[in-house]
C-alpha cells in the first residue's frame, strides 16, 4: 500500500482568493482536492507571468498524494516546462479548469440525472 504524502505550498491572501474561487467555480467543496485533481489532472501547458503576484506567500495550502500520485505530478510537471513543484502547483491552483465526462444512465435522461445532481446538492 502507497505511504501518503503531504504537499504544500505558498501562495499570497490575493492568491489564495483566486484559488478559492477556482475551486467553487470546479465544483469542490475544498480546496484541498481541487488542488490535487488540478495537480494531477491538467495537460501540459506553458508556463506564463499571469496571475503572479507582489505580496508576501503567508498563506499555506496542501494535499495528501500517495507516492504514485506525486510521481505523476512531477511528471506532468516537467512536461509543462516547470523546475519547481511550488511554481507549479501555484500555476495549475489559478489557471486550471477541471474537466469532466459524465456519462447519462442508460435508464434516465439528462434532465432526470441533472435534477438528482441538483437534490443532491442542496441536500449537502
């Protein structure tokens, strides 16, 4: 069995509004797991000055990965150009977008299976 990793990082107050607000508009309720699904979900991208900011990194934030899954980060890591695992981590945290593929139930329609997703989340 996989040992769990801890990963964290800085990032400024500024930063970690941006990257709040990126998790809400993904669909995460934290922002722990939105932070490892974009670390180990997004496709190589090159590395831009966008998003950075001026103020001091005072504000920790971190994930649990297991050693396979940190592998898989760094890989995508070098892909996308990047030498360091903060820069990016503080990359993919601002500028990611999580994707996903539903599939319908073969017994329902897609109304049916957006309106249990609704219920869902109001029940939550």
């Amino acid at each position: 069995m996989d040992t769990t990793i801890d990963i964290h990082f800085h990032v400024t107050q500024e930063q970690k509004k941006t990257i709040d607000l990126r998790a809400l508009e993904n669909g995460f309720d934290n922002t722990s797991a939105y932070l490892k699904v974009v670390a180990l979900k997004t496709q190589a991208f090159t590395l831009t000055p966008a998003g950075s900011s001026t103020g001091e990194a005072s504000v920790e934030l971190g994930f649990k990965v297991t050693e396979a899954q940190k592998t898989k980060i760094e890989e995508n890591m070098k892909e996308s150009g990047c030498e360091e695992l903060t820069e990016y981590l503080k990359y993919v945290a601002l500028h990611a977008v999580v994707t996903a593929v539903v599939e319908v139930r073969s017994t329902g329609s897609l109304d049916d299976m957006l309106a249990r997703i609704a219920k869902a989340k109001s029940n939550g």
